[in-house]
C-alpha cells in the first residue's frame, strides 16, 4: 500500500513530458502513434524491446529518434553471423603504459550506451546472443571477473526481420523473456505513405524541436515509481498470468489445447510496470483495467510456448492473448451467466 | 460527505444484491411449484379433495423470499469486486478501486460522471420454467375431480378376451360339454370381471380370466378325447357293418354271420356311446335285432353309424375353431378309422367257413396287415420278390505301388538340423525368392540403386 497517492499537481508535469515527448514522436515518425505510445511505455518502464518488422519500415529511425529527443548516448549493432561477444561487450587489450609496464586494459564495447540498437538480432549466432543475456537482466558486464555497470539508463532496443529466415539463429526463450515488449511495425497507410514521400524527401528525419533534459527524465522515473496498482488490478495480472498456463485454475480451452509453456513471472512483472507506463502516459495516478489489456498483448506475445497443435491449427500467441483478454473476468466477480453488466 | 460516485457505488451495490436475490428467489419458486403441483396431485390421486388445504402451499413461496434473501447476502461478493466493476465499467482507472487505499477526492473531479451501471439479466428462460412450473402447480389444483381420479379408476381393458371366453363357454354350453347351469353361472361371472376390472389392482381380474380359461380347456380337452375314442369304436363298428353287408351278398355263411353279428354288438356295447359327455344315440329297435337285420335295417344302422360319427366330428371342430383343443387332436380325430378297408374285411367273412372265431376284432385291430391271400389277418406282410445284388457291387481296383518310394535309398538318420553343402538351394517362389537358404537371409533388404553406391562407400570406409 502506498504512503500517498500522486496529487493531480505531481502528476501534471510528468504528463506534460510524456506528453511532449509522444508529440515529438508523432511529428518526426509519421502514422505510428500508437506504436510510439508503447515503445515510450517502454522506456519508462525501464524494459526492453524487440522490434519486428519488414525493413524499411522505421525501426532504426524510431530508436534515433527516441535517443535524440531523450538526449541519451545511441549505439547500434549490425548484429552478423561472425559477431563475437567480445565485440558487443568489449575486451581486454594489452597495452603499453607510460612508466613502460605492460597490462590489460578493457576496451567497452558498444553495449556501453544508453540506448543499444541490436539490428537484426537473429543474425548473430547463439553464443553471442547470450552475451547480451546479462546486460539486459542485470545492466552489467561481466569479463575476466570484473563485472562493470552499464550506464543508466540502459535499453536495448532489437529489431528482427520476420522474412529473411535463412542463416538466421531464432533467440532462445531465455532471450526473448527478457524483452519487456515484443511490437510489430506493421505498415502504414497510403496518406502517410503520400505525406512521407510529400515531406521527407531522402527520408531525411526532422530534427526534434524539444529535447527532454537527464533530469526530467529522472523525474519521469520517479514518477512512475509512484504509480499505484490497485490490488484488484494485480489480482487480475496474476489470474492473466496464471491463466496462459495449460492445466491453469481459469486455463480457457485453447490455452489447455495449444500452449505448451504459459508465461513466467517475469511476464506478471513486466504486464505490472507497462501497465503503469500506460497510466503515466494517460495521465492517471492508478492502474485500470484497460491499462493491463493495452499491455497484455506486447508482454505476453512472444513468452507463449506453444505445440505443434497450435502450428498444424495456424494459432498464433496473439490469438491467444486476444481470446484470453476476452473471457477472463477482470474482477473475478463471477456474475452468473445469465447476468451481464452494462454501462448505463 | 458522500460524492455522487460514492452514492452510485452504493446503488450498484444494492442493485446487484437485489438482482441476485430475485434471480434465487426465481429459482427457488420454480422449484417449489413443480413439488407443489406434485404434492397436489399425489394427494388429489389418493382422495384428497380438500381446496383450502391444498392451496396453503402458495403460500411457501414467502419463506423463499426470505430464504433467497439471507443466502444472497451470506454469499455476496466482495465490496472490493463490486467496487472494481464500478470502475471498470465507469472506465475510472483505477482511481476508485485506489479509493480503498488512500483519499483520492483531488481525483474524482476529473473521473467521467458518475452513472450507475446497470444489469441486464437474461432471464427468458428462468421466467418461462417459473411460468411452466406456476401453471402446472395450478394446472394440478384446478383439475376436475373425476380426472383427477380418472387414473386411479380407469377400467382394465379385457373386452376382448371376455368376449372371446363367453364364445367358448356358449359353445361348450351348445355342445353339452357343460350343463346349462353351469354355463350361466361362468356368463355371470365374466359380466361381473369385465364390470369390476380396474387398472388399479388388475392381478385378481387376470387370475380370475385365466381360472375360467383353463376351465375352459380342461373340458374342451376331455370332450374331444372322449370324442376321439368313440369315433374310433364307431368306425370300427362302422367298418364291420358294411363287411357284413357285403359279404352277405358275397354268401356269407351264417355261422360266421352270426359270430359277426355278436362281435357287432359286443364292440357297440364296449363303446358306450350312450355315456360320458358327449352322448350317441342308436335306434335301440336296431341295437336289439342285430343278429337278424335285414338289408333295410343294416343301412339304417349304417346310416345312424355315420351320424354320430359326423356329429362328434362336428364338434371336435367347433372346438378346434375357438382354439379350445390342439389342432393335432381334431386331425387325430378326422384320420381315425382311415385304415380299416371293409372290402377287404367282407373278402374275409365271405371266405371264412369255420364261423364263430376271435379273428374279426383282431383283424379289426390290426389294420394293413396280411390279408385273406396272404395268410389272414394276423400274417406279417411278405416280399415274394427277393432283391438282386446283380450290378450293385463295387468292383475293387489294386492301386499301383509308389514308385518314387521304389526308388528312394536310405542314406541314414539324423540326429539333428540337416547341414547344406557348399550349393546353396535357392527358395523357388514366394516372398523368399531368391533369399539364399542360410541363417539370416529372409531379413535381407532389397538395396536399391540409388542406394547402392552409399552402401559400397559404407564397406569401402569400414575396410
């Protein structure tokens, strides 16, 4: 239980920078708004994001984007078969001081940023995608011993390309439940197709007009500290959680049918703190139901373990979530059938 | 001071309480009508007419009320559930479920404006059960006495098998298997079965049925054995007359017409036809002078012969039409007397000179056997003609001896699996062909040419 409850004037000058922040968005990315409004979820939730999508739809400029107005240092990897660990952690150099002694001195590598942009993380082979397994859990590196701490805030924000599946190394599920969102960029439509050819000629990228200072970023953090989850809406993200498992207490038919592994806590965490972002991003002091169900789907879409059923029956963890989003009684108040509650 | 969300909270509260109180009360109540409306009318059925009484059990449907009442409010849900659908349906997110944890008055001014959400309840099927089971309950109550009763007193239906036991007993009666008296007293009684008989306790009406009909039987039964013994004495009889009246004019001795005459007489008293149930008349004026009948008078005697005989045949098969006797017995009856040939017997009398002996009723006795040619009555049957075994006999054939035997040579005995020299023998035909006849060769697989080059390239490494 909270000692207090944001007041609306606490509130008000976080919402004005979330505020600002999705205009800048909108204004440089075109047609993306909703996207934009869960890729800044997030970010505030400290979470990281895998970004899936055909190229050339934005992915690498969406993550610029986010780096210039949030003024934090951006680094990307073109993630390749040959990438070793040592060239996304850094390594250890020998090298010649000034008094003339010899010794070990760690080169960083690029995951030391704020804002790593991993392009096309499926390319790079499983050893060194589990390098980046630490990094993302514990924002730290580990080499020869010394573990070194990654500057904050850190985010990795990867992109897979969903076509080109040949030479490609799918992540492991351990990788992929460390990503606070898995989004798709879908494409867009023919206006802002005519409205990006009409103003971005070379797809040249407006510069932001406002840029959010370190320190209102951490005053962002802060206040999403402080938004409060009511206990009926944790109750509901634990049942939601409980519920992807097979053999589950409110498991629906298709989850019973098709999933092979439901969803770990990791997953009831991270539905929690988006679901948070989105109240922050609404302007709301406290967590509704909406909020979980605007979340849900982006959690939980890529942390389904499903059977070869559901591939012989073209189910999608998507389809999932959508139908478990539909039957599960948000309060568990359990009206009998024939009840149905309606807004007046 | 209460905000109008608080005020709409409690509203929802209340309202849900009362809806799923009259949704239980709806249950109940159509539970209660059906038990009623059967309650009614078990009572209605075992005599019970008293309205009054019956109707006070409207009056249960008031405790339900109360009952439904009190297990709504045991089982109501959690203020907090209640308190989170208001917000979920007001979409206030979250700010009023945050109510339960801290003061959010500085919120409420921004929250959308506070409406009470209302139920809808599906209650089309819950409302036609209670109609159903309301209407039957009354159904139950209104219904008229005499069908209330109508199943207790509704009459067993045995119209059919009376009537076809009042056939049998009148034609019994018609028949004078049974007596008058007795007739009337079983018609008597089959009216009163068919007038008492109720489906209420039907075991004494099918007793009762079943006694007349085995009565029924048993006498149709005797009738017809008494009736197939004294056919055959009366064909017998029959028989002997007409031999009598042939050989008569053949020129039958008299002594042997007169030991004829007496056997006549001894088999028409043996028969006692004047007896038992079914009683035959002779003319006594012909029974009196058969020692000396003349042609006219033997007709006449042949002639009331006949008429018995046609009349207990008649009735054996009034029987046999009611189903009163088996059918065997009616062809028993209809076939006595087929073998008797009184040509044949006249032949007899007529060759017969020694006059009175025992031979006439043994000959009767004896039908088809011997004959006058042949030796007389008593004589077995002979062929005269002995059979030929000429052409009948098998011819026996010698079978050559084996050959291949001739040629066989026993080389000696083994004591164990025959060993194969260095030629192989290969199997002829079959799934085996080709298979070389040694220890594994029925599991060789089939290489086939695309496959051998990797198998010779297998041997090639492992060398």
């Amino acid at each position: 239980m909270p000692d207090t409850i944001l007041k609306p004037e606490e509130l008000q000058p976080a919402a004005e920078l979330v505020r600002k922040t999705l205009e800048q968005l909108d204004r440089i990315l075109l047609g993306r708004k909703e996207l934009h409004r869960l890729v800044l979820i997030g970010v505030l939730s400290r979470g990281h994001v895998l970004l899936e999508g055909l190229p050339g739809l934005g992915k690498t400029a969406l993550v610029k984007t986010i780096g210039q107005i949030l003024k934090l240092d951006f680094k990307r990897i073109q993630f390749t078969p040959d990438l070793m660990p040592g060239d996304v952690l850094g390594t250890h150099i020998l090298q010649e001081t000034s008094s003339g002694k010899r010794e070990l001195l760690f080169q960083p590598g690029p995951v030391f940023t704020n804002i790593l942009l991993a392009d096309e993380i499926n390319r790079a082979s499983p050893k060194t995608q589990s390098a980046m397994l630490e990094t993302m859990q514990e924002n730290c590196v580990t080499l020869l011993g010394t573990t070194r701490a990654l500057p904050q805030p850190f985010f990795v924000l990867a992109s897979q390309n969903p076509i080109e599946l040949e030479g490609t190394y799918p992540l492991p599920e351990a990788q992929l439940d460390r990503f606070l969102f898995r989004v798709m960029f879908e494409n867009v439509d023919a206006d802002v197709l005519d409205q990006i050819i009409s103003e971005r000629r070379r797809g040249e990228l407006p510069a932001p007009t406002w840029q959010m200072e370190r320190d209102q970023l951490e005053m962002l953090f802060q206040t999403m500290g402080k938004i409060y989850l009511p206990h009926p809406v944790s109750r509901y993200i634990a049942r939601l959680v409980s519920a992807t498992h097979p053999g589950g207490a409110e498991a629906t038919e298709p989850v019973n049918k098709y999933v092979s592994y439901g969803a770990s806590p990791r997953a009831a965490i991270a539905i929690a703190e988006a679901a948070r972002g989105n109240a922050l991003v609404a302007g709301r002091p406290s967590v509704g139901f909406e909020d979980v169900k605007i979340v849900a789907q982006p959690v939980l879409n890529h942390r389904l373990i499903l059977n070869y059923q559901a591939r012989f029956d073209r189910m999608t963890p998507s389809k999932l979530v959508t139908e478990l989003l539909g039957q599960l009684d948000e309060t568990g108040l359990n009206l009998p059938k024939d009840v149905e509650l309606a807004k007046a | 001071m209460k905000t109008s969300h608080a005020n709409a909270l409690q509203s929802f509260a209340h309202d849900l309480q009362w809806l799923l109180a009259l949704r239980l009360w709806v249950q109940m109540a159509t539970v209660w009508f059906f038990v009623w409306g059967v309650a009614i009318l078990a009572l209605r059925i075992r005599g019970t007419q008293d309205s009054f009484w019956l109707t006070l059990g409207l009056f249960g449907i008031v405790p339900l009320v109360l009952v439904s009442a009190i297990r709504v409010r045991r089982l109501r849900p959690e203020f907090s559930k209640i308190r989170a659908n208001y917000d979920r349906i007001n979409a206030c997110g979250g700010v009023i479920m945050s109510e339960e944890a801290a003061d959010m008055e500085a919120w409420l001014a921004q929250l959308p404006e506070a409406v009470v959400p209302k139920f809808r309840w599906h209650s089309g099927r819950a409302m036609l059960l209670l109609s159903v089971s309301a209407i039957f309950a009354a159904t139950t109550l209104l219904l008229p006495e005499r069908l209330a009763r109508f199943s207790a007193h509704r009459s067993l239906e045995i119209g059919q098998i009376v009537r076809q036991l009042q056939a049998e007993v009148k034609t019994l009666a018609q028949e004078k298997i049974v007596n008058d008296k007795k007739a009337d007293d079983l018609q008597r009684q089959l009216s009163q079965l068919q007038k008492d008989a109720f489906g209420y306790d039907p075991d004494k009406t099918w007793e009762a049925l079943d006694h007349i009909k085995q009565s029924d039987s048993d006498a149709a039964k005797e009738a017809a054995e008494e009736a197939l013994t004294k056919t055959e004495s009366l064909t017998k009889a029959e028989t002997l007359a007409k031999a009598m009246q042939q050989a008569a004019d053949a020129g039958m001795n008299e002594m042997t017409a007169s030991q004829a005459a007496q056997d006549l007489a001894s088999m028409l008293s043996a028969a006692k036809l004047e007896d038992g149930i079914l009683n035959s008349q002779i003319p006594p004026e012909l029974l009196a002078g058969l020692n000396g009948l003349n042609k006219e008078q033997m007709e006449k005697l042949l002639q009331a012969l006949e008429l018995n005989k046609n009349s207990l045949g008649m009735t054996v098969s009034n029987l046999a039409n009611l189903k009163m006797i088996d059918p065997a017995m009616l062809a028993k009856l209809l076939n006595a007397g087929q073998g008797y040939n009184p040509g044949a017997l006249a032949d007899y009398l007529s060759t017969c000179t020694n006059g009175g002996d025992d031979l006439v009723l043994s000959w009767l006795d004896h039908p088809g056997k011997g004959g006058p040619g042949g030796g007389g009555p008593a004589a077995d049957m002979t062929w005269n003609d002995g059979a030929s075994e000429k052409d009948l006999k098998f011819q026996e054939h010698a079978l050559p001896p084996s050959s291949h035997l001739d040629d066989a040579q026993l080389v000696g005995v083994s004591k164990a699996a025959p060993e194969l020299s260095g030629n192989d023998v290969s199997a002829q035909h079959g799934a085996l062909d080709h298979a070389v006849a040694s220890g594994g060769s029925a599991h060789a697989q089939i290489i086939l040419p695309e496959q051998r080059q990797a198998v010779q390239n297998f041997f090639k490494r492992e060398n």
